[in-house]
C-alpha cells in the first residue's frame, strides 16, 4: 500500500510533537508532505525540513494530501479552522474544550459529510485515551462512580488560553490535583467532589510592557470552561523566568471507577505520566490520522471520535500480527 500523504496545520509545540511522532521509523507508512501555517513560512525552520506553506494556499493541495493534522489551539484556532479544512480534507483534531465538544462534533459533521471527508475529533489523552477509559470502566462495571484527575503537569490548551487575552505575552499554566480527593477515590469511598475539591491551577503569565495585571489576572480567573470553577492562582513573570523555570512540558493524570459487582468492590485504574504533553498528544494524532485516511477510503465518511474508531485501524500492523502479539 503507497504511504499515507500528511500534512500538520500549525507549528507550536503540538505541530512540532506530530512532525517528531511521523519521524519514528514505526510510522513509515506515513508521509510528512506540507506544514500549513498562518505566519510567513519563512520565518520557519523545521526539524525535519519538510517545506512550509501559508494556510492561505491549502486549497491548492487538494488531491496532494490525504490526511491534515490540526494542531491549533481549543479556544479559538480550531472552531474557525476545523470545520473549513473539514470541507477540503480529512482531519484529525486534539479539540479539548469538554462542555464545547458536542457543538463542535455537530459542526465539523456538517463540514464533513457534506464533503465526503473523515473529521476525527478531539484526539488526545483527555480527551481520548482517558474517553476510552471511562467508557470500557463504566460498561465492565455500570455500578460505581469514574472519577478524573489531571496533573500535576502544563496543559497546553489553558496555557494556549491565557495566552490569547489580550496583553499576554506567554503563559503557562499548571494543573494541580488534590491528592487526599485522589486517596479518597482509590479507597473506594466514592466521594461526591466538585470541580475545585478535584484540582487547583497555577498560571504563570509573562505580560506585555505596560498591560493592565489586575484585568488579564480578572480575564484568567473568571474564564468559562477553563478557571471560573476552579481556585486559580496568577502569577506575573519575565520572560527569562518563563523559559529557565518552566520550559519543560510534563503532564499527566488518572481515572479512576470505583465500583461493585455484587457484594465485592473493584476498582480500575488507567494513568499517565508525560515528560512531554506535546509530543505524546503527537503520537496519538498520528495514530488516529492513519484511521482516518483508513475509514475515508472506506467511506465511513462525517466525524467521529475515538469511540468509533476500532483499534486496529491505529496501527500498520496487520491484524494477524496483533492477534498473535497482542491478544
């Protein structure tokens, strides 16, 4: 079978985690063909010197590209973008905005059935890996409670988030879980905890020359679907800071079900620990960018998520293989 032409639309640090994920020899039937990018592509060196073309010019490639990886941010780059290339091409996506994904799945569904095209959304850990896991935990045991924690790592769609607000210059933004809710859940107390019992998170923002702290600090923490439900700290940086004390990208996080089945309690547990966010949301991009391509040339055209994507089609692997190897 001739390789699989990809094509990474946007090049921050997810772009750069898809572009490493591609250079592993295990995905070789794949194809880095084009980044699309909305800055001047000449400003842009890339790891593995793939040319680099202004968004401006991605109808041309029409026919040339199989499968586009959209690795723009959650808040405002993806419901702009997804649906238009949607209607040009197969996608796969790492949207994360969790109250805004059923709005988001019924637009690139429009985009994508009316094109004959394969939208696969929200593709990542949380959302993703982590979806996967509450689903087979709550069909193995349907009586019990699934509880998420994230962190303690950097998530980089409310760092992409603050950084947006206007007067920002860069930001992280760390997600802290709070361990004695953690130990509650894995004892099989099932607690009722709300959303701020569950996390805390710290935002180290680096601000433009002269930008007005006490608004951004206002804008962060009282954000909808990313700081307004949580206890939320803000703290103003340099930039030489930022880049000495946290450059680095870990990230990680549990589900956990309690549940029982008769008279006995069970517990399943799924956990990451991430060195690099982006590059491991990278890895699962690629691996649902080879399903997408897969599913479109089966015509199960429109958009999915990772509950309609049979595990099989992520891998190049044969299938006799994975039953051999794996089963």
């Amino acid at each position: 079978m001739r390789q699989i032409k990809v094509a990474i639309c946007g090049y921050g640090n997810l772009g750069k985690g898809v572009e490493k994920a591609l250079s592993n020899p295990a995905n070789q039937d794949m194809d880095l063909v084009a980044i699309f990018t909305r800055r001047d592509p000449l400003t842009i060196s890339t790891a593995s010197g793939v040319k680099v073309i202004s968004i401006d010019k991605i109808e041309d490639y029409i026919d040339k590209i199989d499968v586009v990886i959209l690795c723009g941010g959650s808040a405002k780059d993806l419901p702009e973008q997804g649906p238009e290339i949607a209607c040009m091409f197969n996608t796969v996506d790492s949207f994360d905005t969790h109250a805004k994904i059923p709005e988001y799945f019924a637009m690139m569904d429009k985009a994508s059935s009316y094109a004959d095209t394969v939208s696969i959304i929200s593709v990542g850990w949380d959302p993703g890996m982590f979806s996967i896991a509450r689903l087979y935990a709550e069909a193995i045991l349907p009586t019990g409670n699934n509880c998420t924690f994230w962190g303690p790592g950097i998530s980089q769609g409310h760092s992409d988030a603050i950084r947006k607000i206007d007067g920002v210059k860069d930001a992280k933004q760390y997600t802290i879980p709070n361990e004695s809710a953690i130990e509650e859940v894995r004892a099989g107390r099932n607690p009722e905890l709300t959303t701020r019992e569950k996390h805390w998170r710290n935002c180290f923002v680096v601000p433009e020359e002269g930008a007005d702290l006490d608004r951004i600090e206002k804008e962060i923490k009282e954000m909808p679907n990313y700081f307004a439900d949580y206890d939320t700290a803000v703290r103003f940086i340099s930039e030489a800071e930022l880049k000495k004390k946290h450059s680095a990208m870990p990230h990680g996080g549990f589900v956990i079900r309690s549940g029982n089945t008769g008279d006995n309690k069970q517990i399943i547990e799924y956990s990451l620990k991430l060195k690099s966010n982006p590059e491991f949301t990278g890895s699962i991009l690629v691996a649902y960018a080879r399903a997408a391509f897969y599913l479109s040339n089966n015509r199960h055209y429109g958009a999915k998520t990772v509950f309609d994507v049979p595990p099989s089609l992520l891998t190049a692997e044969p299938t006799a293989e994975l039953i051999k190897r794996l089963l």
